[in-house]
C-alpha cells in the first residue's frame, strides 16, 4: 500500500489542476477533460513518477525496482 499512496495522490492533483485550469480558461466548469486523452498536467506521467518517487523512496534507489521506473 505505501508504493500506492503516492501515485493516488500525484494522480488526484493532476486531474483537479486539469479540471480547474480548464474550467478557469472556458469561464465555466468543465469536466469532459477527464475523459479526453492527452492534456496538461499529464495524469500519466503523474503516476509514473509518484511511484518512482514512492520505490526510491521506500526501497532505496539501487533497488531494481527503482532503475525499472
């Protein structure tokens, strides 16, 4: 669970940045951009490096799990 903690985390924060600066450039609420692939902030890469940040973290950074991500 503790590798999963910061991915959630770094995924939840890039999804409500995406909602607010998109909802704050169209001057109403947008959630379409959700669904919609691609965009800024990536969500992708969010939980890519929250779990890299989490193995480094927890396992140390000559762990194989960490030279994986």
């Amino acid at each position: 669970m503790t590798y999963l903690l910061a991915p959630l985390v770094a995924w939840t924060i890039a999804q409500v940045a995406k909602v607010v600066l998109s909802s704050v450039r169209q001057r109403r609420l947008n959630l379409r951009v959700l669904a919609e692939m691609g965009g800024m902030p990536s969500s992708h890469a969010a939980i890519v490096m929250g779990l890299t940040a989490a193995i480094g973290r927890h396992a140390g950074l000559g762990h194989a799990g960490a030279a994986a991500a």
